[in-house]
C-alpha cells in the first residue's frame, strides 16, 4: 500500500522508480488517454458530491 510518507520519500529522494516495457505502456497509455478524453467530452457525466455521497457510488 502506497502511503504518504512513501510518496513524500519518493518524491525527495526520486526513488521508486517502476521499469515497464515499452508494448505495455503504450497500450496503458492509450487507455488513459481515452479516459482523460472522456471525462474532457463529457464533463456532466462526471460524479460529484452532494451533501456527502457520490452519484451512483454512496458516501464520499
């Protein structure tokens, strides 16, 4: 589990580093890029929080 003080150390001492190859990545890549496009598109289908809970989800 990824826990502040180990993304702090991570980002101090720039340790951490995680070796992916590169097929892999480039698939991920995509993935993401789809969703960042997405939620770019269709910014009203995003949740957001309403007196505590999440659309669809429950308590926030």
């Amino acid at each position: 589990m990824n826990g502040l003080q180990g993304i702090l150390n991570c980002l101090e001492n720039a340790s951490g580093e995680i070796f992916i190859d590169e097929p892999i990545r480039v698939e991920a890549l995509g993935c993401i890029e789809r969703m960042l496009d997405f939620t770019k598109n269709h910014p009203d289908l995003l949740a957001k929080a309403q007196h505590g809970f999440v659309k669809n989800i429950g308590a926030a």
